[in-house]
C-alpha cells in the first residue's frame, strides 16, 4: 500500500509582486464605509455658507514709534 503523496507548492509567479521571505503580506485597509457623507435622500442639502459679517472698526492704535537711538 503506497501512501498518497501530497501535491506540490505551486511555484509563485516571478511577475507579480512577492513579499520578502519572512515578512508578513500586506493587508488592504478596510474602505470607510462613508467617509464624506452627503445630503440624505429626500433632504435638502444645507445652505451654501454667506458672506462674512463684517466686524466693527475698534479704536485705531496709532504706530509704535522707535526710542531715540533705537532702531
């Protein structure tokens, strides 16, 4: 009675990318499932951002001037 001899390794292919001996393989991160999330269906999207308010005018600070001698 012979015993059944098990099938070869199959020989990679020397075209497509092989990791290292010894090193893990790459694993794919997993896709967000949404990363930017839209407007909901059946919802109106939010309104476009306005103008900026424009602020008040403080009080006016006139220029520091230098010290005599300073520069």
């Amino acid at each position: 009675m012979t015993i059944p001899q098990p099938p070869p390794e199959p020989t990679p292919d020397p075209t497509s990318p092989q990791p290292p001996p010894g090193e893990p393989e790459p694993v794919e991160p997993e896709p967000f499932p949404n990363p930017l999330p839209g407007p909901e269906p059946g919802k109106e999207p939010p309104p476009p951002p306005g103008p900026l308010p424009i602020p008040e005018p403080g009080p006016i600070i006139p220029p520091r001037h230098p010290r005599p001698g300073q520069e």
